[in-house]
C-alpha cells in the first residue's frame, strides 16, 4: 500500500457534493490516501495530465477491477497495442467524418420527434423525460442495439454504472448489474445475424466486420453502454440547468458571443461527468515524496483537475469566457475517449440547441438534485416551458 497521507471523507456528503472536500484535498496535497475508497488519489490537474499518459505505471489492465470482473475486460481496461487495435476497430462508427456524415441527421430526427411529442405537455423531468430519451436513443443507433427501448438502454447503462462504482461491496449492487450485463448479451446476440447479413456503421457491426472476438466485441458495447448513456444524458440536463440558473451565460450563447461547444466544453470542465478513472500501479514509483507499490489503486480525479486553482482563473464559477483548454473532461492520454466527437456532435450542435428553441419559455418548475463523484449530474429536474 502507498504511504501517501490518509485523508478521511464522510462518504454520503462527497456523494453529495464532492467539489469542497476536493478543494481540501488539493490544499491537502496532491496525493492522498482515501481509506473509505480504499484508493490514492491524485487530485491536481497536472499530475493527473501527465500520469495519465504512463503506462507503464499507472495501468489501465485491471483483472482484479470492479469493471472487468463484472463486463469483461473492454479496450479501456487494456493498453499499449491491445488497446490500439481495439480501438482503431471501433474508428469506423466514431470517426468526426462518420458523425458528421452518419450520425448528426439521425441525432436530428429523434431529437425533433421527442420534443414534438413532449411539447405539448407543458412541463416535464429533465432528467427522465427529455435527456435520458435523447441519450438512450443515440446510444441504440451508435451501439447497433436499435431493438430495445431508450428506457432500458438507460436500465442496463445505470447498472453496470452503479457495479462499477461499488466499491461499497454492497450485494445487492453486484446483482443488479450482473442481470444488466446479461440483458447486454441477450440484446447483442439477437442483432448479430441481422449485422452480419446488412452490415452498418454501428459499433456492434464494425467489431465484427474488422473480426474482433466474441469477448472482445461483446466487453466493448458494454464499455459503450456503461458511459455513453449517463454521460450525455447528465451534460443535457446539467447544461440546461445552467443555462437556466446563469441567464448572463445563456445570453452569451444567444447573441452569438460564444457558441453551445463553448458551453458544452465549460460545462464539462465545471461539473465533469466522469469524475475519475482508476488505475493500477504496475510497478513501484515515487511521486511528489509518496511511494507507489504495485498493484495499489490510483484514482485520478478529473473533477478535482477541472477546478484545479493553479490552472483554472475561476475554477467555480460557469464562465464561457474562461479557457476551458487545459480540461481533462475526456482524459488526456491514449485512452481520451473515443465517443468525444459524438458527444459533442449530440450536446452542442443538436440536443441543446433543440431544445431552446423547441421549448420556448423553458424554466426550472420545481428543485434541481445532483448527486454522484465518480459520475455526476442531476437526478431530478423538473422544468416547464410555453
């Protein structure tokens, strides 16, 4: 185990809102032991920058990890050329010529038939109603599993998200991901003959087009379901939530001052999604006075990076005028995820902008709650509009 300085959390609080005990930990110093993770965290930007690039040290290879235990081990949990064959395998459906030429004309379609059927309402959940409908149905396209429906795409997603995180142990978790992850199979196995018959830019089919095996192509939907469903759907919701809460920022992206990728990328630096990514130490290292052994666990913490004070002129504040650049919203090293351009494409040039447009009058009905460190975004948001 490390000898970093033990740095105790009231689980339940940083749940809650992880941002002031982060900023303690920074003060703290950039490397800390959290026994209730049961981790070493490095929470500065720098670090987590340029750490993430060593993989020789900080391994993504996890065989003992929550993720490869409970959905095989995906392209994330490899490195080196395992993890670039795999990932030059998927390019195909998450290209920027495929998501410009593919994808965006399909975003557009769903997204205009879930506001034209919601519309007339008047007031919905953000979260349930509006994102999670949006972000499950992109996943069904870029995924191949078209045969299922949004809501148990977010069923399934939320699951393996919530094994994933469990470092509680608790049971009841384990078992509610594990029937998520077979849910998965069933769903893979039934569009296997119809994508080996009219192959497509899908995920699934571009796997098997290229010859991956079964418990390659299989681990790496699941890798796509677990992050591309909560990810988007928690930064449409988050992001109109601060729109609506920071009506100058709003008016930035209304005058055309800034742009909605401007708000998008600011967004995500503010309230990263994905508020870390562990590792394994693959051999032993010093690093600022503390000594890494092998095979002790590592978080780096992008939502402390994101509001680092060395880096950032106004690490709390949602400001579109900031330079945003220095972010790791997405990671920094070989493993900068793969669905970046997608999720740009979905957030800033279809989703957001849709819906302001669609939903005019668009307020907040009602108390916003965000939870979540690892992932994070609103939980309920209730909203009206017209």
């Amino acid at each position: 185990m490390s000898d970093a300085p033990v740095f105790e959390i009231d689980p339940p609080a940083f749940w809650a809102d992880p941002y002031p005990t982060l900023k303690a930990m920074r003060a703290a110093g950039p490397v800390l032991f959290v026994p209730q993770l049961g981790a070493t965290l490095l929470v500065r930007r720098d670090d987590v920058f340029e750490n993430e690039k060593k993989i020789d040290i900080f391994s993504s290879d996890q065989p003992g990890g929550l993720m490869t235990q409970l959905m095989g081990q995906n392209m994330m949990r490899k490195d080196g050329p395992a993890h670039q064959a795999e990932r030059a395998a998927i390019f195909p459906t998450v290209s920027p010529r495929t998501v410009k030429t593919v994808w965006r004309a399909r975003f557009e379609d769903f997204t205009a038939a879930i506001l034209d059927e919601i519309g007339p309402q008047g007031q919905a959940d953000m979260v349930r109603n509006i994102a999670m409908r949006i972000s499950g149905e992109a996943l069904k396209v870029i995924t191949g599993l078209t045969q299922i429906g949004w809501d148990e795409m977010d069923r399934v997603s939320q699951g393996m998200i919530d094994g994933c995180a469990n470092y509680a142990g608790d049971p009841a978790v384990t078992d509610r991901c594990n029937d998520c992850t077979a849910a998965i199979d069933r769903y893979i196995d039934e569009r296997v003959p119809d994508l080996l018959r009219a192959p497509d830019h899908s995920l699934l089919s571009v796997q098997l087009q290229a010859g991956l095996t079964e418990t390659q192509y299989r681990a790496n939907v699941k890798l796509a379901i677990s992050g591309g469903q909560n990810e988007p759907r928690d930064v449409i919701a988050g992001l109109t939530w601060a729109m609506l809460t920071h009506p100058d920022q709003y008016a930035l992206v209304t005058t055309g001052k800034k742009t909605w990728l401007d708000a998008f990328e600011e967004y995500a630096r503010w309230i990263a999604p994905v508020g870390m990514s562990p590792r394994r130490v693959a051999r032993r290292h010093a690093l600022h006075g503390v000594t890494l052994e092998p095979e002790d666990r590592v978080f780096l913490m992008f939502g402390s990076a994101n509001r680092d004070e060395s880096v950032f002129a106004r690490p709390d504040a949602f400001d579109l005028t900031q330079d945003s650049g220095p972010a790791v919203s997405f990671g920094a090293g070989p493993h900068f995820c793969a669905g970046a351009w997608a999720a740009r494409s979905l957030i800033a040039d279809v989703a957001m902008p849709m819906i302001f447009q669609r939903l005019t009058g668009l307020r907040l009905n009602g108390e916003t709650i965000f939870g979540g460190w690892a992932f994070r975004g609103p939980i309920r948001m209730p909203v009206a509009w017209g």
